[in-house]
C-alpha cells in the first residue's frame, strides 16, 4: 500500500518514516512521497494516487507564511474529490472537539496528536491500512454525543459563537442585524436543544463537543 506524508517539519517526516520502518505490522506500506503545503499536496496525491494519507493540520499556504489547522481541513474536504479518495489519518498538535468534529465530518478515518508515542501511532496507522477507524475512546464518545444532539439552524451556529465570544444578546442582535427578541428566541431553542440550564453551562457543552474552539485555542 502507498502512504503520503502531509506535513510542515521534516524532522517529524524523518520519524514517521522511520516508524513506518521499523514496525513489522507496517512493512506493507510504502511511502512514495511528502508536501508541506496545501497545493503542493493536493498535486501530488493527485499524480501518484496514494492509499493513505498522514495529514498535519497546520499547514502554509500563505504568502506570509502563516499556519494555520483550516488549510490542512481545506486539503481534507479537497481529497473527498479525488476519483480515489484516499484513506486519511490526521497527525496534529490541534487535537481539539472543534478540529476532531471536523474531520470526521469530511471522513477522516483517526485523529492521533502528537503526543502520541511510535507504538500507538503504529497501532493507529495499522487500523486504518485495515480501512478501520482509529480514534480514541474519548474521541469516539465526542462524536456521538455530538451526532446525538439536534442539528442546529445556521442562525443558531451563528449566536452560539458569539455568545461563546462573550458579545451580549444585545451586541449579538446588533451585529447580526435582527431583533433582540429574536436572540432571546435563539437562545432558549439553544438551551433547549443542549438541555442546558445557564448559558454558562451551554457554552461548556458547545466547547467540549466541538461546536466551538476553546478560547486558548481562537485566540491563537
């Protein structure tokens, strides 16, 4: 099987190749080429059609050379086009409920931070050769809280990142240019929709399922 490595550092190239290496359950896999970027990335898996696809988040493709975990979901969304999707494995520091929902959205098959030690990694690379998912329990249980809840209307993903902003009802009616009433209306379909009794609580639920970034992260 063909793996393509997507990622910024080469040293952690260097490592995932070597891991692939010496692990016995990964001697089937082949890597047949690496991208740092979005675009370069997107080509190449292209030409060569690869099986599975490591994916960092934390991607340039910025002329200033900005980072940032959108451009490795972009790649994500992209790949689902391809006439041969590949299998992908996310490999990133963002290991957030907001980035983890994401991609399983746009069919990630797990989502390893990396943190993670060789052996769990192999473990993880292994399942997906399998074409089986490999995400934590902990994860797992994200995703279907998550998958559980009522969809929200756009409106509602609207006022609930605000809220999780801080802005007030009023500010909130202000900038999305409706009736205060309305926001209150929002609001309580939000509570009820979370069985949140504060908007403290709602906004805790919205972070820990991955309906909005935890502040540390938005506010990278």
């Amino acid at each position: 099987m063909k793996v393509f490595i997507v990622e910024n550092n080469d040293l952690l190239v260097g490592a995932i190749v070597r891991i692939i290496e010496q692990h016995t359950q990964l001697t089937d896999l082949v890597v047949t080429g690496y991208a740092t970027s979005c675009s370069e990335a997107l080509h190449a898996i292209s030409t060569t059609l690869p099986d599975i696809v490591i994916l960092d988040l934390s991607l340039n493709d910025c002329p200033d050379g900005t980072k940032s975990p959108h451009h490795g979901l972009a790649l994500l969304r992209d790949l689902r086009h391809l006439p041969r999707v590949p299998r992908v494995l996310i490999y990133s520091y963002w290991n957030q409920p907001y980035y983890l929902w994401t991609a399983w959205q746009h069919g990630a098959l797990g989502f390893l931070d990396k943190d993670t030690s060789a052996s769990e990694f192999a473990t993880a690379l292994t399942t997906v050769m399998k074409a089986g998912y490999a995400f934590s329990l902990e994860q797992l249980r994200i995703i279907q809280q998550r998958m559980a809840l009522p969809e929200l209307t756009p409106r509602e993903y609207e006022i609930l990142a605000l809220l999780a902003q801080g802005r007030s009802k009023d500010d909130i009616a202000e900038i999305l240019r409706i009736a205060a009433g309305t926001v209150r209306t929002h609001t309580r379909n939000l509570f009820d929709k979370f069985d949140a009794h504060s908007q403290g609580e709602l906004i805790s639920v919205a972070r820990r399922l991955g309906f909005v970034l935890d502040k540390d992260v938005a506010g990278r």
